[in-house]
C-alpha cells in the first residue's frame, strides 16, 4: 500500500478514532487495509499481548478503533 492509499482509506472513518496496529517480532511487513475492530483496553497485558485486545463482543469497557493490520506471509 503507498500513502496515498492509505490517506485515502483512513478518509471514511472518524477522525477522533484511536488507530492501532497490529505486531511483535521484528522486521516490516506490507500492511493490509485499515478496518474498524471492537476493542477493549487492558493496560495491564504484557507487552508482548498488546494493551488493547479484541473485544469478541460490544460491551460497555469496549470501543471502536481503526485497525491497520501486518500483511501475513506464509511460514
């Protein structure tokens, strides 16, 4: 994806909306297109778990965020 993909695709979501990634490891990966995920914020997890986690299911401790995921390259 070049950055004017990417402007263009983060132009149909909010702009107050948090925007997380995804990772762990080392090195770079392409990057897939950004999409919403109900996410809840557990400050707690180590670091390598990620401090915000997949919701599963809308409660009141989740939110919506914007998500660019890693591009996953066969093993």
């Amino acid at each position: 994806m070049k950055v004017r993909e990417l402007i263009e695709a983060l132009k149909q979501f909010p702009g107050d909306m948090p925007v997380l990634t995804d990772g762990y490891e080392t090195g770079f990966e392409e990057i897939r297109p950004p999409k919403i995920v109900e996410v809840k914020h557990e400050p707690k997890k180590p670091y390598y778990e990620g401090e915000y986690q997949d919701a599963e299911e809308k409660s009141g401790a989740s939110m919506k965020a914007v998500v660019i995921f890693r591009n996953r390259r066969p093993e």
